[in-house]
C-alpha cells in the first residue's frame, strides 16, 4: 500500500545498507530526509563528495548538519514531527537516538546507543549483568598500557572503543606489535574521524567465531540470520574474511548461541530493529561477546537478498515499521538452505587492467548474486576491511559438497590483473 506523501521518514547517516532503506522508503511512498550529524570527514568510511552527491540524488531533503541542535532545526524546516527516525549506519547510532527523543518517535535509548557505541561500556554492562565475558580493560595512555600488560599473557587484541568494521582491531602478539598498536590507537584517528581518548585491551579468545543478528519486534526479539566465519590470510595481512557460512538450518545446535545473544540484547536495553552481535563460541567457557553492534551486519544487498529469497521476510520493511509503529509481530527464519558469502581481497596494488572469472562464476549451480566493487583503469590499494574488498559472491544450494565445491571454485576464479 503506497502511504502518504506527506509522511516524512528521517534517516541518520543513510551510508552501507543505508541505501537500501532510501529506497525501499521512496518506493512505499514516504518522503526521505536524510540527515548527517558530527565529523562529517570520515575518509577512512566513505568519499564525502562522492557520498553527498548519491544522497542528495536520492533523498528528498538531506541535511549536513555540524550538531544535533541544527539537524533539529533542519528537520523542523521540512516537516514538523517525522512519522520515524531511523539509524542507518554506524555513525548515526547515537545521533538517531537524541532524535528520535527530541521528535517523540520510537527509537532505542541514548544510554542503550551510547553503550553499543564505545566498548569499554559495551564490556562493563556484559559484566555487570553475569553474562560470561572476558578480562579486559581501559587505558588513557601507553605508560598506563604498558603498567597493564606486565600483569597479562600474550596474545591480547588492543582495539579503539569507538571503532568498527574492524578498523583499529590489532592482534599483538609481543611487546613490540602491543607498543606499535598502542601507539596507532592513540595518534592517528578512528574509522569514524575522531581521535581516541581511551584504548581498549583485551584478552585473545579462540573459538568458532559466529555473527548471530537478531530484530527488536518491541516485544522481543527474532533470530533474522546466524552466520560462521572462516577467515584465511595473505601476504599482507593475518586476519581476512573469506567466506561467511549461514547457519539458521543448524539453529537447534546453535540454540546456546541464539540465547547468549538475546541476553546480551536484554542486558544493554534495546528493543528496536536490527542488531548485529559477533560471538566467539570458546570450547570451554562457550558463547563470548566479541561486539555488539545496533546495525545491519555490513553484507549490503547480498545479505538483504539471502533474508528475502530464503528467509522469507523484508528486512527492510521490517525496520522501517518497527521504528514507526514501535512493534512488528514476530515472524519466522525460513532459511533451510545451505549458503555462503565468499570475500575476494586482492594484495596487488595498481591500476587495474583485467577483471577475470565473473561470467564463469555466474554459470555455478549455487549462483544466486555478487557484487563487484571496482571497474577497469581504476586505482586498487589492498586494505584488511570487508568493505573494501573488489568482490564477493552469495552462493547457495541444498547440497552442502555441490555449494562447498562451488565457494571454492568462486575463489580460484575471480582475478585482477594489474
């Protein structure tokens, strides 16, 4: 049913999947405004230019706004209370949050985006609450770092609290890597433009390591997708997705996994839309919260594609209703299919020259969909982050070994020649 063109729906940093729900909006009838608060110079996330004109082509109304005082005032000109606020990406969390209060719209918490927001939190509610965490804790400075590690056992994992997408998540192994991390995190800005206040250091966990994502319906919570990571690493670097395997057919094995993360959910207090919660499942102390996320998980379409083709629900539709009516009913994930995301970095840097396997992939029996990120002649630098890689592949098919086949035959394939 197409709604009202007088109904204005505000999107926070519509970046990523961001896209996706301008267009999912528009196309049942809503108006977009959508509104960038804070640093709005994140190089290490998006281009700025590049990204102001695709949303500004696409938006009805977009705004820029330095501080939540002038988003208020810009959404005020348009429109004097929009129907739902709704976060987009990781920078608009919080942001989303003092909006939807400020315009009386559903919306999690300020205290609830806060804590999914900076990891040091994140790690204090886990342990307040009983869950089973792991030993951490956070530094203001490399001697106050330094006076902590005499105390612990390598490895450890040293993290910017603020960070994502897996950017400043560094591995040490030694004192010299922990120095050089330590270091990084305090001297050179996050993923999101700021510089770091706090670092946070951790104790090295080893597990099967799972992306469990739930929806706050308002009443509850449904498991939407669970998938196991395999990572593999290249000459550059140590840790790199390779494939991602989803598992809702296994779910009753998982089930321990499922209600870790629900409690997880329940302990930092949100209640709306989708959450993206990383668990590393330790073969002696079982599920291990890695990180929390009030977001999509970052597979864009791809993923969108796997919950509507298999799952038998619109993610997307789903999210815009639950922010503006502050409820959807619960629904199930159908998923019984098996299915894999494959991820393609390359480690050569240069001008491209040759983009090869793509039609031979796309002739696989599990073929469902890709996505290509780069184009002929243009200037490829390898970085460790999922959203930079070149290419990735959904796959999927009832026979695991014909899709397990597959997934490998999708790697040996894809190549970039510089």
């Amino acid at each position: 049913m197409t709604q009202s063109r007088s109904e204005y729906i505000v999107l926070v940093h519509p970046v990523s999947t961001g896209f996706e729900l301008i267009s999912r909006a528009k196309e049942r009838g809503y108006q977009i405004i959508s509104v960038f608060c804070g640093n709005l110079d994140i190089p290490n996330l998006f281009n700025f230019d590049t990204l102001k004109s695709i949303i500004e082509e696409n938006s009805d109304y977009c705004f820029f706004s330095g501080t939540i005082e002038e988003a208020v005032n810009n959404i005020k000109s348009v429109c004097s209370r929009p129907i739902a606020v709704i976060p987009c990406s990781e920078p608009g969390v919080k942001y989303a949050s003092i909006l939807s209060k400020a315009f009386g719209c559903f919306g999690n918490s300020i205290q609830t985006a806060e804590v999914t927001r900076n990891k040091l939190m994140l790690r204090e509610v886990i342990n307040k609450s009983g869950l089973t965490s792991i030993k951490y804790m956070g530094v203001v400075d490399e001697e106050e770092a330094m006076e902590y590690i005499r105390k612990q056992y390598y490895p450890v994992v040293v993290k910017s609290p603020e960070g994502t997408a897996q950017n400043q998540v560094f591995f040490a192994s030694n004192e010299l890597d922990f120095i050089d991390s330590i270091r990084t995190i305090f001297t050179e800005p996050n993923i999101l433009g700021n510089h770091n206040s706090e670092c946070l250091i951790e104790e090295y966990v080893q597990g099967e390591e799972y992306a469990v994502n739930l929806f706050g319906t308002g009443h509850g919570f449904v498991l939407t997708d669970i998938w196991q990571y395999e990572f593999f690493e290249n000459r550059l670097y140590k840790k790199l997705y390779y494939n991602i395997w989803e598992k809702s057919a296994e779910k009753e094995e998982l089930s321990n996994l499922i209600e870790y993360a629900v409690r997880v959910a329940q302990a930092v207090g949100m209640n709306y839309g989708p959450v993206h919660i990383e668990i590393m499942n330790h073969p002696e102390r079982g599920p291990v919260l890695i990180d929390f996320n009030l977001r999509f998980m970052g597979t864009g379409s791809l993923g969108l594609t796997t919950l509507q083709k298999f799952g038998g629900f619109n993610l997307l539709d789903l999210t815009i209703d639950v922010f503006i009516n502050g409820y959807v009913d619960t629904f199930e994930n159908n998923i019984n299919s098996n299915i894999v995301m494959t991820f393609h970095p390359i480690d050569q840097e240069g001008i491209i020259r040759i983009i090869s396997g793509i039609d031979t992939i796309k002739t696989l029996p599990s073929y469902v969909s890709h996505e290509c990120r780069v184009g002929l002649n243009e200037y490829f630098s390898p970085q460790p982050y999922y959203y930079t890689f070149p290419f990735r592949t959904l796959l999927a098919n009832k026979d695991k070994q014909i899709l397990e086949h597959d997934a490998q035959l999708a790697h040996e394939e894809f190549t970039i020649y510089m």
